[in-house]
C-alpha cells in the first residue's frame, strides 16, 4: 500500500471514530452505530474502533449488543492474531457482563451422595 493511500485510510478511520463519539455525546445513537459499523468494516482489527461502537451500544443502553460486539471481536483476535482483548477494552463491559467471569466451573470429584 502507498504511504497516501495509508495516511487517507487513517485520516478516514479517525474521522469515523470521532463522529461515532461524538454522535454518541449528543445522543444520536443510531447514526453513531452506524458510523462505529463503517469504522469496523474498514478495519475489523483496530481497536478503537471497536471501542468507540461498544461505547455507543452501551450510551443507547444495549449491553447485549455491547457484549456481542465484544465477543465477536474477542474471536477474531484469537484467530487472526492469537491474542486476547485489551483490559482497556474489556473494562468497558459492566462486572457482571464480562466474558467468562461467570461461567459454570466443571465439577471436580468432591461428596457424592448415595439414596
């Protein structure tokens, strides 16, 4: 890729991050999904990115689609890049919303009871 065309990318990312805040600010929660949602199509990987559309599913009050959009990003991390999620990034999501802090724990041995 030509160093223009990587610096238009940027320019066009930012720009997109910026509006999807900022229309997040002002309530406009629709337009600042959608603008979140070009952001992440052009570049599924950048984090901040992800961030800001997160932000503006929780704004709007949708935590579902908050943890969604985590977990879909979450998978694509570990295939493409073997990584894990900033803490930066799961530390938007509620306590109670983050993946894996609830799961059931296997049964390990322990009493049995006999009737």
């Amino acid at each position: 890729m030509t160093t223009e065309r990587e610096r238009f990318r940027q320019i066009r990312l930012h720009a997109l991050e910026a509006l999807c805040r900022r229309l997040t600010e002002l309530g406009e929660h629709r337009s600042a999904i959608d603008a979140g949602l070009s952001a992440v199509a052009a570049d599924p990987l950048r984090e901040t990115a992800q961030r800001v559309l997160m932000e503006a599913h929780l704004a709007e009050g949708n935590l579902s689609e908050a943890v969604r959009q985590y977990r879909t990003y979450a998978g694509l991390l570990r295939r493409e890049l073997g990584v894990e999620p900033t803490v930066h990034l799961t530390s938007l999501l509620p306590q109670a919303a983050r993946p894996g802090l609830h799961a059931p724990r296997p049964r390990t041995g322990g009493c049995t009871t006999s009737t």
